[in-house]
C-alpha cells in the first residue's frame, strides 16, 4: 500500500512556485482575501493561506467586512479589486452570512481572478475542457496527486462520492475530460444513491467527499483501488489534548489494507488544495502579464 | 415495452407553446437562425426548425453568410443581435467552416438568448443548478420525456454513453442535479472506457448518445431498463427509395424486448430536440419582458 502523501507533494509544489518566483522582476503575484465576520474556521484558513503564500513569495492581502455589510456593498469591493492591475487572484472565504447570496457573490470576482474556481464562467469553461479555466483548487489538488503519482486513469473507473459545487461535480468533470490522466469512465454517487457500496467497489479510483466521518468501510472499496480522501471530520477524542481529532471520510484503518494507495487525513487533500491556490494565484499572474 | 413517443410528446409540448402564444400583445417571441455556408444537412435543419417556429406562432428570421465570411465579422453579426431587443433567441447552426473557433462563436451569443446552451455561462449555470440556465435542446428534450413518461429516477442509475457538449455532459449534469426527476446517480462511459458492457448493463435508464448505427445490444442492457437513444445514423438500404435509413445507436429489435420503455428512432428525442428549441425560445422571450 502506498501513501499518497500531501505533506510531500504540497511541499514539492510549493517549493517549485517558490523556485519560479525568485527572480521575478516587476509586480509580484498578489492574492487578495475577502473575509466576512469572524468565524473562527474562516480566521484560521485565510490566515494559513496568507502564511503560504508569505513563504513562496506571492503577496497576500486580507480584506475583512463586518457581517452587517450589504451584499451590495460587499459587490462594489470586488468590483473595485476586480479593477485593481495589482490584485491578481480574489478569494472570498465562505462560509458568507445569511442574508447574502453565495453564488451571486462568487460569480462577481472576474473569470480571470477567479483562483478558487467557484464562477459560472470557471466552470462552464471546465465542462467545455478548455485549459486555461481556473479549476476549484481541492478538486485540481487531486488531479494533481493522480498526476504526480503517475496514477493511470485512461479508461480507468473513477467514482466521486458526493457532487458538491466545490468538489463532487468539478471532480468529475475533471476525470471525463479528454486529457492525460482524465479521460475515465466517471461516476457521482450521493446521499441518493441506491446500492451504493456495490457501485463504490467498482471503483479503479474512489474519490471520497461526503463530509462523513468514516463513512467508507472496507467492504466499500475493491481489492487494489486508489483512494483519495476528500473529507476533513472532527470526531470527539479524549485522548486529545483538543478533545478531538480530525478525520476523513474514509475508515482508514479498515480501507489502506486493501488498497494500491490511499490518500492519509490529515496530510492528504486538505494540503494540496493549499497549494493548488498558490499555484492558480500564479497562473493569474501570468494571465494577466500576457494581456 | 412502452414506446417513448416523441412524435406524441413533442406535439404535445409544441400545441401547449401555440395556445400560450395565442392572445400574446407586443411582439411576439423571435428566434434568429444563422448559417454559414450552404451545408445541405444545414439547410434542411434550420428550414424544418423555422417551419416549426411558424406552426407554433414563433417569429424566426434567417442569415446567411458565405463560407468567407471572417469570424470577426460573425462576432459582429452575433453582437448587433444581442443588442436587437427585438430578437429573443439567436442560434448559431454548427459545423462552422474550418477557419473559425466553434467555441468562441458560440460564446458571442448573450447567455440570455442562447437557446441552444452551448456557452460557457449556460453551462456553467447547469453546473451551479441555476433554473434559469439555457440547457442544450437535446439534453433538455430528453429530460421533458422522461418528466412527461413519469419515469422515476431519485437513486437510479443513470447511464450516459458518450460525453459530448452537445449531449452527453450537459445530460449527466441535468440527471445529477437535486431536483425532481434528476437526483439520480450518474455514470458517463465513451470511447475510452474498458467492460462498457459491464457498465452499461447497469443502468437503470440508458442514454446513448455515441453516433454509433446500432452500437447499444441486447447484452448491454439490463432487463427492465429504460432506453433512451440519441443517436441519428445513416445506414445503406437498397430497399429504400432513398437507399440509406436512418437507425439510433440503439439496436432496436434486439433491445426493446428486454426493455421497460425505449425511444424510437425516427420519433424519439430528434423531434424532442426541436419542440424544446421552442420551449428555450419562449423562456428567452419572456425572460425579456421581465426585465
């Protein structure tokens, strides 16, 4: 059983962002924040991008807003940094208060700042296999690890489980593409789904993104699959200095023996997607020298 | 076995649209065809959607280019249209001769008029399960029939052969939606994939939309299934005065037996393709009169 092994492979990735930005001359690539409330999940995240960003060498900006902000007025704010030469990628953390649309607010960064990938444009351009979309980052940190592991795909059966906006869907998208490691036969199963153990234990590559812990059991997954491990749970331990721990949505002990490789969480999914902003903030950047 | 009639079906929808439009004030909904060059396929396909846009009390208008036009020029035919607030719906027929970017004429069409569903907005807004999205005709069409023929399918399996953007991901995206008569789980097999057989006989409703003359058989369907093909081949008959009929991708005689219900080809989802062309023309129309 191999490890596919985020830690490594994010570093890999970030270390070459790194490399690429050393001797840049001219503005550097920018990443602006948008962060509503005070969440503390939300004040966690965006604070450990910022802090990867800082070590590769892209500049970060953090906006924060009230909860009491209008939508309207939160739209004004990305129009102006939609219209800033110096921001290169925008990223409003979610989750955002109630009274706000998320989806209309998502879908008003530009297509070309869009480094999370949530816009209509982003992924009506993703369904169209067009290269130059900015692909949501947990998903293309995935395609990512198939890529780096040299993974084989082609006619591959690849199963999502789950079909979220931000992962489930993208994902599969990504893996029916006519492309070097994609061009599977692709499943979406979810909360619907009738049988599903016998529909996930026909998968060559199970994609687990439910947001349950440990909803994968050994007797859902076949004797040599891949498994990568989408879901970050918090499960009560007392054990913990935290009294919790973080888990996935695979029963890891019960699955890795069984499979080629498996994706650990943590160290899997979550640090990829990290550094797949990073390297979409980058290709902004470079979109936007072109112009 | 039931015959999913699109013959009846489309009729239905077509009668449903003319009573709609009958006491209509102002003016009245308009599709704009535009066609390069003079395919004979072209010619027919726009001729016989304008008869039908007549029939049900639909404005259409014509224009044509020569093969030389540039794309530059199309782009500003395609941009006046938009402006024209008198045309509700414009539709680009493809192929597009060889100089040009299908995508890029496709996407000129203001997503508000683009009936057919072919650019990036609309298929983006499919992806997001936005209601107002433009889903293209036949993916649509296909949806209507199964909606009309109540088939079930919350936790079915879905099925799609082929995963084209015409066809097969716009119908995989429109069955996994959370939305009555989708909410099912999706397969999308093609070229690519390995035991398509096992795949296939699977399904719970087959959709084939390969471009393959009888490519689907008895033994890749599960007996009871629902068989929808898309597929328009021609193949030779010397018994017909033509000398060529046109099959589906589905080998009718040896499927249908096995079959809960089975679309016709002629007579199945071809006629359910332009009966929505109708339906979208009319969404188009009065979406712009709430505005």
């Amino acid at each position: 059983m191999e490890l596919l092994d985020g830690k490594k492979l994010s570093r890999e990735i970030l270390g070459e962002i790194k490399e690429r930005l050393e001797d840049i001359s001219g503005p550097r690539p920018c990443v602006t924040f948008i962060r509503v409330g005070e969440d503390p999940a939300s004040v966690y995240y965006v604070n450990s991008k910022q802090k990867k960003a800082a070590q590769v060498g892209i500049e970060s900006r953090l906006k924060t807003f009230p909860e009491s902000i209008s939508q309207e007025d939160l739209l004004g704010e990305i129009s102006a940094l939609n219209a800033d030469p110096l921001v290169h990628g925008i990223l409003v953390q979610a989750p955002l208060p109630d009274h706000m649309d998320e989806r209309t607010v998502f879908n008003a960064v530009a297509p070309q700042k869009d480094v999370d990938g949530f816009s209509t444009n982003n992924l009506g351009r993703l369904v169209q296999e067009d290269p130059q979309a900015f692909v949501a980052c947990t998903p293309a940190g995935i395609g990512e690890m198939v890529r780096r592991y040299k993974i084989e795909t082609e006619g591959k059966h690849v199963v999502v489980l789950g079909r979220s906006l931000i992962v489930g869907k993208p994902a599969a998208l990504l893996f029916m593409r006519k492309a070097p490691f994609a061009n599977a036969t692709v499943t979406v199963c979810h909360s619907r789904t009738r049988n599903l153990a016998a529909i996930t234990s026909q998968a060559d590559i199970l994609i687990a993104a439910i947001g349950r812990a440990n909803f994968v059991t050994a007797d859902m997954v076949k004797e040599g699959a891949v498994v990568i491990d989408v879901g970050i749970n918090r499960v009560d331990d007392p054990d913990s200095p935290k009294g919790y721990r973080i888990v996935g949505d695979v029963d890891f002990e019960a699955v890795s023996g069984k499979c080629q490789a498996i994706s650990p969480v943590p160290g899997g999914v979550g640090l990829m997607t990290v550094a797949l902003l990073m390297h979409n903030t980058v290709k902004a950047w470079e979109l936007s020298q072109k112009e």
